[in-house]
C-alpha cells in the first residue's frame, strides 16, 4: 500500500517589540541576559494586577496577517488557556481561542515539485512563557526559572494541514521566516527560539480523503532538525500502519543526537485547558483604517522582490531566491549592482553567491559583521572585469578584504598583483616553459592534447598567477601550432 502523509505547521514567533505584551517590562535577549532582570508584577502573575495590550504588537501581528493575505476579524478576543507549569506563574497563558485576530491567509512556496499554494488557518496573538534551566548541583536536580521571556507577545501562525512533503515543511518555514524578517517583526534566529517550529504528522493510504491520527513534534530549533524530524515521523507511522498497528496521538520530541522521534506525552485535548474569555481584557478592536494603513506601510515582501530581482537583474529563478531570501542580502546585491554600474548583475550576483558566501559560511559570520562593503565588491569586480586583476588574483583579494577591509585596489598595489597582459613578455614566458620540458613536448607531439593544460599552468605559476589567461592561451597556442607545423 502507498501512503500520503498530511501535515500542518503550528509557527510561534515572537514579536520584536520593545516591551512585552500586557506589562511595560522590556524584552531582552533572554539567551544573553541575566536571570529575572526584565520582571514586574503583571508578568511574574501577582494576584490583582491588570494587563495592558501592547498596541505596537497588534501592529506587528497586523503586519504579518496581511503579508499572509488573512482576513482580519475587527474585533477579537483574549482568552485564558489554563495549564499549570513552572514557567507559567499565572496558570495560564493569555491567548486568542475562538476569535483569533486573523483568519484565511495563504503562503505560495516553491519546490522542486513547482509551486504550491498552502492556507493559513489562523494567526492569533498570546503571551510567551517563562524558561526553565536544568541543572544538577551535588548530585541533587534542580529547575531555574527566568521569567524575561514570560509575557514576551508571542505570534501563532497556523497552517492548514497542506504539506505532504519535508521538503514542503522546509520551503513553508524558510519562506515564512523570510517574511517575519522581511516585515522586521522577528530576526528569524530559531537557535535562540524566537521562532519555533511544531510540525503535525499524520499518513494515510494515497488516495483516502480521511485524516490519519496525527502526532506533534516539538523542540526544534532548526531546518534540519525540523526536515529529518518530519520525514522520521512519516516513516516511523507508516511502519506502525504496515505491521497492523494504530498511530496514538500525543507530542513527540526530538532526540537531535540519535536523529529520531520519542514519546512526551499523551496529547491533551482542546477540553482539557478550560478556556474562557480572558475576564481582565477588554475585546481587541482594530479598526479598518488601521488596517489600512499598516497595510499601504508592508514593504516589499520577498515573492516580489524575487520577481524583480528576475526582471531587472536578468537573473534565473535560483540566483534570485538565494538573493532575496534575507533582505539584508538583497539589499546588499542592490547597493553592489549600483555602485558598479554598467557590470552585469549575474557578475556581482555569481561573486555574492559563489565566493562571498563561501568565505561567511566558513567564518560562520552573517551579512550585518562582512567588513566587505557592496562598493568594495562592487570594484573589485569591475577589476576582474575591466581585466586589471584576473579571476583567482581577485579571489585571493577578496579573502583578504573579508579580513581587513582594506580596499582592493590598495591590496592590489601593495602585493604586486596587477593583471600582467603584456603580450611579449608572456610570450617569452610561454618560449622558456616550452624549452625546459621536452619530454612533455614530445608527448603533446606524440598525440597527448592535455599536456597543452599542464604546459598553460607551468606559464600561470613563472607569472606567480597574475598573468592574464587569455594572453597565456593565445601566446601558448600559436607556439604549439608552430611546434606541430615544424618538419620533423
Ligand atoms: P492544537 O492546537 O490542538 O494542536 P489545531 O487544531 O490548532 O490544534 O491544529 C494544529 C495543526 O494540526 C494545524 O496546523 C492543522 O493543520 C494540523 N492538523 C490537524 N489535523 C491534522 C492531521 N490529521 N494531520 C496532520 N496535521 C493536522
Ligand atoms: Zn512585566
Ligand atoms: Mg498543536
């Protein structure tokens, strides 16, 4: 029997905001910050306190739900989600049950299969919880708790269960983060937790119109944590189904070491949290005009920014989205395409993409810490081009801007690197190779073409790399035609 599998994504992301949601505490960096520093009565649950909504947060909640094309309900309400936990001082969580602030959305994401179009069920507003550090002190266990997250505004974005794919869950995320960066509502860093991820899996034999029992998994904090676990949990159901066995639903973990799903806890059903309308908040109301001004305010988002990229820039459809992806990339491309006018885009977009990527990937660095300026990129390519330097010389200054910032042609001049082009020079170069290395020349006579590449080479390294490769050829060819035309 085949199967299908069918999954929707619960998304938190928390909201940016310069205070938390119901409470004027400030919202720290809680990797970074010490314990407890961002803490007041409202959030830390002190009985007879009131909540404040943040209007900025709505705003950003607003911003979101309109990038996903929702409908927005004009009034929506809080409500308690009651649950105990020690992260959790209230005993519950404000959040939105019934009337979420948004409905209806819809996300395009591309894959390899082409383009599929996935709804967005709903996109609610709640509050963060607290954390909870774990750690052993004289063989004893013991639970810290910093409350700087608890009453952080926490975004829900729900999908409906749309994806068939990990590879579909992959694009979901990563496009959906691009937005939640792009609308600068959430930097997308999920290795601090700012967003979270929980996949829903359930399978089902292809064809069947029913839903299968579904399971959740938590705990990932990255794409490839959120990929492999997706595709664990499709197979892992299926085996079940195959041996005759019955999925159970409950929320599973991710064990990253031994790359496989485990047992949490049986899933609680909706009953179980007793929710009501939150009795301390008035309904939220949003009024259109609100609406559409935040609406006229959403800058470009990323699908159009891809579509010009590939209108504008000539760019094919892959260079566009790695360029668009983060919107500090796609600026930084549009600043060097500027700065170096009259180079072709491709040229600029082939160095970000190929060696500049190469060289942050290996720095483990982003794109806000490059000392490499979009000018200083932007000239050294117009070197290349212009033919001053040639292409590996432009590699290596490339590498040594990335580490200094010093401007290439500074670089260039005081290394000596300036492309040599001088035809005669290069000729005699090419006539000293030819003559200390007979053997080779007898070979490349006897029928051996490639010794022709390792001759070209010999030449490149007497110029200590800096000769212009076409010159090199040219010189090098006609030598060896006249070589092959002499009577022997
Ligand atoms: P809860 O908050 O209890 O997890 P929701 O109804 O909000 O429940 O649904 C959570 C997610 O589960 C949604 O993204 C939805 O699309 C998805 N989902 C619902 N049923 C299934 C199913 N049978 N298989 C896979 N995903 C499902
Ligand atoms: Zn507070
Ligand atoms: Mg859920």
């Amino acid at each position: 029997m085949e199967f299908e599998a069918v999954i929707g994504l619960e998304v938190h992301a928390e909201l940016e905001t310069r205070s938390k949601m119901f409470c004027a505490c400030p919202v720290v960096d809680s990797t970074v910050a010490q314990p407890n520093i961002a803490v007041c009565p409202i959030c830390a649950g002190m009985p007879g306190v009131l909540p404040v909504v943040n209007q900025r947060a709505v705003e950003y909640a607003l911003r979101v739900a309109l990038a996903l094309e929702c409908q927005i309900n004009h009034t929506s309400l809080f409500a308690r989600k009651n649950y105990f936990y020690p992260d959790l001082p209230k005993g519950y969580q404000i959040s939105q049950y019934e009337q979420p602030l948004a409905r209806h959305g819809k996300l395009v994401i591309v894959t390899s299969q082409g383009e599929r179009l996935i709804r967005v069920r709903r996109v609610h507003l709640e509050e963060d919880t607290g954390k909870l550090t774990h750690v052993s002190r004289d063989g004893q266990a013991y639970s810290l708790v910093d409350l700087n997250r608890a009453g952080v505004p926490l975004l829900e974005i729900v999908s409906e269960p749309d994806l068939h794919t990990a590879e579909e869950v992959r694009q979901y995320a990563t496009a959906l983060r691009s937005i939640l960066r792009y609308l600068q509502v959430n930097s997308g860093d999920m290795q601090k937790g700012v967003m979270r991820i929980e996949p829903n899996v359930s399978v089902r034999p292809l064809g069947s119109t029913e839903f299968g029992t579904r399971t959740e998994i938590k705990n990932l904090n990255s794409f490839r944590a959120l990929e492999r676990g997706v595709a664990f949990e499709i197979q892992r159901q299926i085996e079940i189904i195959q041996k005759g066995g019955q999925v159970i639903q409950e929320t599973r973990g991710w064990d990253e070491a031994r790359d496989v799903t485990f047992s949490q806890r049986i899933k609680e059903g909706e009953d179980d949290y007793r929710y009501f309308p939150e009795p301390d908040l008035p309904p939220l109301v949003v009024e259109a005009e609100w609406i559409e001004t935040v609406r006229r305010d959403l800058p470009e988002l990323p699908a159009a920014r891809l579509l010009r990229f590939q209108q504008n820039y000539d760019l094919g459809s892959y260079d566009a989205s790695v360029l668009t992806l983060e919107p500090a990339v796609a600026d930084y491309f549009e600043q060097a395409v500027q700065a170096a006018s009259g180079i072709p885009p491709k040229t600029i977009a082939n160095w970000i993409t190929g060696e500049l990527f190469g060289l942050m990937n290996q720095a483990g660095i982003g794109i806000e810490e490059l000392r490499v300026t979009p000018e200083a990129l932007a000239e050294l390519t117009r070197m290349v081009v212009q033919g001053e330097i040639n292409q590996n010389t432009a590699k290596a200054v490339l590498a040594e801007i990335f580490e200094s910032g010093q401007p290439a042609a500074e670089i260039v001049a005081r290394r000596g690197l300036s492309q040599i082009s001088d035809a005669d020079f290069i000729t005699g170069l090419v006539q000293q190779v030819l003559s200390e290395n007979p053997d080779q020349i007898a070979s490349y006579l006897a029928g051996k073409e490639t010794v022709s590449r390792w001759l070209f080479g010999q030449v490149m390294r007497l110029a200590k790399g800096q000769a212009n490769p076409q010159v090199i050829q040219t010189a090098l060819d006609r030598q060896l035609q006249e070589l092959k035309n002499r009577p022997r």
